[in-house]
C-alpha cells in the first residue's frame, strides 16, 4: 500500500481507528501481562513462607509440650 502523506497512513485506509486500536491493546496486554505474573509470584512466595513459618511453629510446639501416656 502507498500513503501519500502521514495523515493517510494514520487512517490506513480508513481503518487506522480498528488497526491503532488494536495495536494498543496489544502493547497493553504486553506490558500488563509480566506485571501480573509478577505481582502473582510475589503473593505465592510470601504464602509460602507463612505456611512454612506455621508449620515450622507447629511442629516446635508439639514437640515441646509433654506427652500424657495413656492410663
């Protein structure tokens, strides 16, 4: 295709509003979608530690509180 001017590119034949549009979304999704998986990877780990932390307490307390035998 042949653009005359910067103006008739833009319009890309009087389609520019579906083909600028969707190349926005695009680019954002792009953007977004290693940010989520960030954020994603962040929550995981910080309940893993808690989990962990929990069951590490867990386990200290059962194994220092006296056990009864049975009579």
């Amino acid at each position: 295709m042949h653009w005359n001017s910067l103006a008739d590119f833009l319009a890309m034949g009087n389609h520019g509003v579906y083909v600028w549009g969707s190349l926005a979304v695009m680019a954002l999704l792009m953007l977004a979608e290693p940010i989520l998986l960030l954020q994603g990877r962040k929550k995981l780990v910080s309940r893993l530690k808690r989990q962990y932390r929990a069951e590490r307490t867990e386990a200290r307390r059962s194994s220092a509180s006296p056990r009864r035998s049975p009579d």
